[in-house]
C-alpha cells in the first residue's frame, strides 16, 4: 500500500511504520478488539502514533479502507491527547476520503458513546492502570454498510456507520482486515513511540495490545481468528515489533506490540 499506513495517509514528507497482524486474501465482514488505549505526551507536531482495525480492499484505483481507533495526532487537534477518530478512503487518499467528519463520510450515531475527533482519558499506565476499549467493525447484513460499535459497556453502544456508497467495491464484504499499531513521522526525523513505547517481548501492563480478537461472518456473529492463517509483520523490527498471536485463558486470542521512540528512516 504505497504512500499509505493502513489508511494513514503518508506522502512524500513523511515516512510510516506499522506493526501488525492480517488476514490473507479472502472474504471478510468485520473484526473487534479489545485495545489498549496509551497516550504519547513528548510527541512532536508532525508526529503520528495509534491504534486501529480496518477492512480494506485492494482496486485497480486505490487501497479502499475503512478504519477506526485511537490516536495522538498533534497536528490534526492541536493538542497531544490520544482522539477516538474514523477514517476512510477509495484510493489510497489521493483524491478521497478524510478522518472523522472532515468530509462526508462516516455517519455518526445520535447520542453515540464515543464521537469521532473525541479525546479519551484516563489512559493506561506503564505496570499500572490497564486502560481499554473495545470496538467493533463489521457489515452490516440488512444493508452492506459497515457498522462501529463500542463493546466494553454494559450493552453494546452503536457509534455511526460507514455508508457502503463511500467505498462500492467494499459493499458487505472486504478482501482483508488488520489489527495495527502505527506512527507516521517527517523524513530524516525520528519516530515517535508505538504504544507504550516499550517492545512486546515486555507483555501485559507494560506493552500496548490487541487481545480478544474477532472476526466476523456474513451474518454478524463473532468469531475466534485462526492464527495460522493471520500473517503478523512489523516494518522495522528493530524500531517496533510484535507478537504472534496466542491465546490466553481470560483474552482470548491477542498480541503485544510497540517500541520506543527514536526510530531513524
């Protein structure tokens, strides 16, 4: 996906890095995660650090992407507080698409729990407070738009959709979805951290993750991912990195990732 992040929009300027985990080519209605929500406070204006899922889908004239997560994005709020914030695209960001509601696109829900462009706090703490949200992203069956819910609340809290009409070629279905940590920076500068700023080899309360992890049918059920059929990769495993994908007694399936700040190209 030249030029792009899993969506984040990376032109000449800047350089992004992603460490995460994907489905192979296929057919997919969605994914949910449990996601460990961490803050960045030394990050630098043109600096770019978060987490996401999203479904996309490979056309002959762009990446089609529908995204959701977290993220600390100075230079988009003017402020460095990790945002709640949608993003979608039919062409790899070229012509099309934007974060939150800066164009027509994803469709807010009246009263939503959480609202795009939205600041989230408290966030998790390094071997302290562990700190998460958990959403979903899926089609939905009745009318091939795709759905946002927030799933960590006593009943699941529909947040907006994305109308199919944004991307045609994603109607109902898409070729992959991902679970991604990223950040993007200037050209010859250093990489802000991912995550926690810490590596995944440190585990629970110490690196960020993605734990309970979903994959949904075309009917909207839920369902466990086969790790063997998942490809995991990080950019530049010596800046960020992460696990493979296991299964644990009380999460589920998940996996760590991150990694400090002062990454170089």
């Amino acid at each position: 996906m030249e030029g792009m992040n899993n969506g984040l929009p990376c032109g000449g300027a800047a350089v992004c890095k992603s460490a995460m985990c994907r489905t192979q080519e296929g057919r997919f209605y969605g994914l949910r995660a449990k996601i460990g929500v961490w803050g960045s406070e030394n990050i630098g204006h043109s600096q770019v650090s978060g987490a996401c899922i999203a479904a996309f889908s490979q056309q002959a004239e762009g990446v089609n992407t529908f995204e959701v997560g977290f993220h600390v994005f100075p230079e988009l709020y003017n402020n460095s507080d990790v945002h709640f914030y949608t993003f979608w695209t039919r062409d790899a960001y070229s012509k099309t698409g934007c974060y939150n509601l800066r164009c027509p696109g994803f469709v807010p829900a009246s009263g939503a729990a959480l609202y795009p462009g939205q600041a989230v706090a408290p966030t998790s703490s390094y071997n302290g407070e562990d700190r998460y949200i958990i959403i979903s992203l899926h089609t939905d069956p009745d009318t091939g738009d795709w759905v946002v819910y927030r799933d960590d609340l006593d009943t699941p809290s529909f947040l907006g959709h994305f109308p199919r009409d944004l991307c045609p070629d994603m109607t109902g279905s898409a070729s992959r979805v991902a679970w991604s940590g990223f950040v993007s920076y200037p050209k010859n500068g250093r990489g802000p951290p991912m995550g926690s700023g810490h590596f995944a080899e440190e585990g629970d309360r110490r690196a960020a993750y993605f734990k309970n992890m979903k994959l949904f049918d075309s009917k909207g059920h839920a369902q466990d991912p086969v790790p063997s059929s998942l490809e995991c990769m990080a950019d530049r495993l010596e800046c960020y990195d992460r696990s493979l994908v296991y299964l644990a007694v009380k999460d589920g399936y998940l996996f760590y990732y991150g990694g400090p700040a002062g990454c170089v190209g």
